[in-house]
C-alpha cells in the first residue's frame, strides 16, 4: 500500500486526482533493485511542509511530465523524512545487508556531473528527491532507493528520532551557516517545526540568548516548552525590535538571525534585528519576491546568505547529537498516525491556521 498526491492526471486507468486529494491506495511491490539500490520497508515517516505545499498548491516540485533523472511522474508517493529496514540489497551493495535500519536521506541525482562530483547533487539540474520526485517516497510498505541515500542507524537511534534526521539537518546547517559560537545571539523568525528544530540546533551550539518571533500563540507556547532560555516574541508587538536589541550588548543587535517563516516581513525584521557585520540565513521558501535595500547591507557590512537542504555526509553527526541527548529533536513529535488517517490527523491539523502542531509522523507498520 501506498500514499499518493496527484493534481488532475490519469495513473493505471484510475480516476483523476486533484488538489487536496491523497489516497491510500494498493500498489505492486517493488521488484529485484538494481545495481546500488536496495529496497528498504518504512516504519515511521514524517510528513514536511514541502507535503502540506503540494497537498495545498501543487504540483509544485512533483512532476507532470516524466522527471529527466529518476523518471517519476504524478501521482507522486509521499515522504522524504523516513527511517526504516532494509529488506533486499541489490547487486554492488556493500555497506548494507537485509535487516540493517536506516534513516533516509533523500537526496538523488547524478554523482559525476559538477554538482554531483563535490557532493552537492541537490544543486544540480537533473536533482530529485525521494518522495517528491522520484518514483518511491516513505508513505508506502515498500521503497526502492539507493545505497548512498539508506544510513544505517546506531542501535541507541530510534526509529521515531531516524525520522527527524532529515528535518534536523536542515536545522543543523541552518544553525552552521549563520557562522554562530558559542555564547552568540540569535533571532530566528517562524515557529514551524524547523524553526523549533533550529531553536534545539541552537542550544546544541551554545548560543546563549535566543529569541523567537511567531504570530501563532499556540506555537509560541509550545516553542515555550522547549525551552525556559527563549524570549519569545509577537512580530505585531511595538515592542519587537527594542526588545530584541535591549536583550543583546549595548543594544547592538543579535549576532545573527535565520528566516524560517518564508515571508518578506519576517525577512525584513531579520535585517533589522542583526547587528552590524551581522549574519541573516534564509530558510523559508519564499513564494514571491522581497523588498530589501542594498544600501543598508554596504552600510552595515551584513551577510545574507540562503541555506538549502544540508552536507549529504551529516547524517552521523545528527545521529551523534540526537543518542546523547545533545538534540532532543523528538520534542517536537505531536503524534504517530496511521497511514488511513493522514489527511484528518495529519494534514488538516498541520494546516490549521490557529493550531499549535509542529510534527506528526505517519506509523507504517
């Protein structure tokens, strides 16, 4: 069985599917993998933003046409934040055998062309991604991927940390390209389960003052349980930006600040709140342009920089932090689902304008 999302397209004479249509439907079982592929059979897998954008909007990254690298086409199967087992091994596959548990990073494409060759595929033109579009995702019984994207987990890992690995990581290099150390400033705008995860990332670090801008009451409280160290902030407040800038050294500003809200105001509160020589890291996609001004950036020597997915080779180091307790990324965790009630449990509680849920996890076993 598996979960699919389409928008208005034919698959194996089915009927159309639309917008805000995710079915559990059967599916054959995947064959024999090929050359450097292994078959892996998912046990918990995370539902992400990028799902709730297609559920919303899409095909946004899910494909209409045949994808130029893995082939894949609507209806897409869902998932790219997964652990799971390895149940078959292809032929050429050395560092895994059947019964290895993994955590999945999704990342595909072509390991020889420019991007590839520096191990960064993600940035390639023939880039896919597990779940979004390449034929299998972590919302099915079954998925083909390959050795490179299936790492197996320590035995203190669980399954349910294994499925945060991939939205951790984000979080992690969020966290590294702000160029933070220990003891520094922090303003991180959006609540969302990144923004959470960049709040955990954070502490890891040692940055020491921490503040937290979101709209949504329900999320800052629960951004409140993570921590008793966070200022939490409401941007409507007229005193957003002094409170900010009384809560650092001679009110100079925070060291850095990392956008996860994807939202030209909550870009602009970052390049205000930063001090001089400053850094601003955006994370959030952005659906249209946002006004900012060059002047201000020469004038007050600030970096803006985006950050977009992670190191492919960070997997252990999430590992690492997540087994001794240094990264308590299942904080976040509101509920394990089951595969039939992912839209009613899961994707209409995530978008609810109102609620408070950051990550719900889809139980595939």
């Amino acid at each position: 069985m598996r979960l699919s999302q389409s928008t208005g397209d034919r698959f194996e004479g089915s009927a159309h599917y639309g917008r805000h249509d995710v079915r559990v439907e059967d599916a054959p079982e995947p064959q024999t993998p090929q050359h450097g592929q292994v078959i892996v059979e998912p046990t918990l897998c995370g539902i992400c933003g990028t799902d709730l954008h297609e559920y919303e909007s899409g095909p946004i990254f899910t494909p209409r046409t045949p994808n130029a690298y893995s082939g894949a086409i609507l209806p897409q199967i869902l998932g790219h934040e997964f652990a799971g087992r390895v149940t078959s091994v292809g032929p050429g596959v050395e560092t895994l055998k059947p019964g290895d548990r993994v955590s999945i990073q999704p990342q595909i494409g072509p390991r020889v062309d420019y991007f590839g060759s520096r191990n960064l595929s993600f940035l390639g033109p023939r880039a896919s991604v597990v779940g979004l579009n390449w034929p299998w995702g972590g919302m099915a019984k079954r998925a083909i991927v390959h050795e490179y994207n299936a790492i197996r987990m320590p035995d203190d890992v669980t399954d349910q940390q294994g499925a945060l690995v991939e939205p951790a990581a984000v979080a992690v290099h969020a966290v590294d390209r702000s160029g933070l150390k220990p003891g520094g400033t922090l303003l991180i705008t959006g609540a969302g389960p990144i923004g959470a995860l960049v709040v955990l990332a954070a502490i890891a670090a040692g940055v020491t003052r921490i503040f937290v801008s979101e709209p949504n009451a329900n999320r800052r409280a629960r951004i409140a349980a993570l921590s008793n160290d966070v200022t939490i902030l409401d941007p409507g407040s007229s005193e957003f930006l002094s409170t900010i800038k009384d809560g650092t050294e001679e009110g100079v500003g925070v060291d850095a600040a990392i956008e996860c809200a994807g939202h030209p105001r909550a870009l602009h509160a970052c390049l205000q709140a930063v001090r001089a020589q400053g850094t601003v890291v955006q994370v959030g996609l952005m659906g249209g342009p946002a006004e900012i001004s060059p002047f201000d950036l020469t004038m007050r020597d600030i970096t803006l920089r985006g950050s977009l997915n992670y190191p492919l080779t960070i997997w252990p180091r999430i590992f690492e932090m997540m087994r001794t307790g240094l990264y308590p990324a299942e904080k976040i965790v509101d509920a394990e689902i089951a595969m039939e009630d992912v839209v009613q449990k899961g994707f209409r509680e995530l978008l609810d304008p109102s609620g408070g849920k950051m990550k719900i996890l889809v139980s595939m076993e």
